[in-house]
C-alpha cells in the first residue's frame, strides 16, 4: 500500500527543529507551489541558498572527476568520427549523426546537444545540423557535449573540409595559440582574471579582439555550462579540483567563426585533460609545430 507524506512533514524534517528552511532556485518556483510551500513552513524563515550550493559545486569530487573522465573519453571518441565524417559531399546530418552513433555506442547516457555549422553556416555560432551539403574549403564549427550518469563534457575543435585557405588557417591558427596559452594558467591559485586576459591577449596581437565576443571558459559538471564563468574582472583563483570547459572563440571573422572547447580538471600542477584528443590536436597545430622550429 502506498504511503503518503505531506508537505508539512516533508519540511518538517527537513528543517530538523531549526528554525530556517534554505530554497535553491527559489525564483523558479511557480507562485502557487511557493504559496504552499510557505504556508506549510509556519514560524520557519525561507531564504535563498543557491550561493552556497553553487559553491559547493564548483570543487568536484573523485567520483564527479570520474565520471566526468568518462563523459571526455567518450565525447572525444566521437568527435574523430565526426571529423572523418565532415567531409565534402556529405551533410551534415550525416557527420552529426556519425558521431552521436558512435557516442551512444561508446556509453553515452545522453547527447546534451549537437552544434553544427558549415561554410557560411558557421555564423549562426549555436546552429543546428541540416541537410546541407558540405563544400570543399567550408569551414566547420561543430561541438558535441555527451553526458554519462548526468555529467557532461562538450568538445569542439575547428577544422576545415578539404582545402583551407590562408584566411582560415590564419583564423584557426590564432585558436590554437590562444588555447595553448591557456594552459599556463589553469593551476590551483591562479588568478582566473589572468587566464582570461591572456588569451584577449592573444586575440589583440593578431588584431582580431574585435572577433572576441565572450569569456573563453566556463564550469562543468551536472550542467554543460556552470560556475565558475571568469571574465577580466573577476577577483578568485582557481581551486583544485574545479572542472572546466575552455570555450575559446572567434565570430564574425570573414574566414568563419569557430571555437575551441576541450575538458580540464584544475590541480596544484599542471591541468589535467579530460579530452585528451582535442588537446593533442591542439598542441600539434600548425603554429605548435612552427613555434617549436
């Protein structure tokens, strides 16, 4: 037989005697549950908790890494599928639906989205994949974030079918050095407002900050986009243990627009790569190779 509890007892137990009842996403609950919620509360103080649980969020634990681990392995598998896929003549559903196979195939609880755009297409920044046809020298912005038991990790890496021009390896040339950049910063103390400063940094030596249109990280973990979101002005440091995704971009550039996305655990060192693959690409760019000559 079924046994039901009611809301008063629910909160009752919750609160444990106290006296205050803490509510995450408080401003999203409809007025009429929130009506009930406070009428089943009386003589408790309702406040907002969502700092303190976004805080407690941003450091993962081993088991979070973990699966965290699994979901980059993953999306990484996937994203080489796709890359051999996005080639001329085929569409691009087709390289889409190639590397959500192969995700779904590798593990992958869920494909959170697919981000695919060609040729011109590549200025719709979030576009969906579509039945075109993709053309010799289009350039291909395309990103796949995949979770596995609810965390999620995105890649993208920037590239071009067939034949690129000298505009468009000048544009994904700038990305990889941006990205590699990065990495200098990605270390427990660091100032998060450094690391962003450092690769606009790198958009103004190349003249091409006007391409810049946001910060090049983010968080990840439950969601493919949380705390912590650094900009220049932001006053922290990294803390070990705190997940992030890169999110290095370019829009609007005559070439194309494309980005970088790559998964990375912050230690006392070195990050540690949750996508290994795009890191390696990454590092084994066309400006990695000139710069080491």
């Amino acid at each position: 037989m079924a046994e039901f509890s009611s809301l008063t007892e629910i909160i009752g137990e919750t609160v444990g005697g106290g006296t205050k009842l803490g509510l995450v996403g408080m401003w999203d609950i409809p007025g009429p549950i929130m009506k009930r919620i406070e009428e089943a509360v009386d003589g408790v103080d309702i406040v907002e908790s969502d700092d303190l649980i976004q805080d407690l969020r941003i450091t993962k634990s081993t088991a979070e890494i973990e699966c965290l681990t699994e979901s980059g392995r993953i999306s990484s598998l996937a994203y080489e599928v796709l890359m051999e896929h996005a080639v001329p003549g085929a569409t691009e559903l087709a390289a889409s639906g190639a590397a959500e196979g192969a995700a779904r195939q590798a593990g992958a609880e869920d494909i959170t989205f697919v981000v695919f755009g060609s040729g011109k297409r590549t200025n719709t920044i979030i576009g969906r994949p579509t039945r075109k046809i993709i053309e010799d020298g289009d350039m291909i912005m395309a990103a796949l974030a995949v979770q596995y038991e609810g965390y999620v990790t995105t890649v993208e890496f920037p590239f071009v079918a067939g034949n690129a021009s000298d505009e468009q390896k000048a544009l994904l040339n700038v990305l990889f050095e941006a990205a590699n950049v990065q990495q200098n910063y990605l270390k427990g103390g660091t100032s998060a407002a450094d690391m962003v400063r450092a690769v606009k940094d790198v958009f103004k030596k190349h003249k091409m900050d006007e391409y810049d249109v946001y910060p090049p990280m983010h968080g990840i973990g439950l969601a493919e986009a949380e705390s912590p979101y650094p900009d220049e002005h932001v006053e922290y440091a990294f803390r070990p243990g705190t997940c992030v995704n890169s999110d290095i971009s370019l829009f609007g550039h005559p070439a194309g627009s494309n980005r970088i996305e790559e998964g990375f655990v912050i230690t006392a060192g070195k990050p540690i790569s949750l996508t290994p693959s795009i890191r390696s690409m990454c590092e084994n760019s066309e400006w990695s190779n000139a710069q080491q000559t």
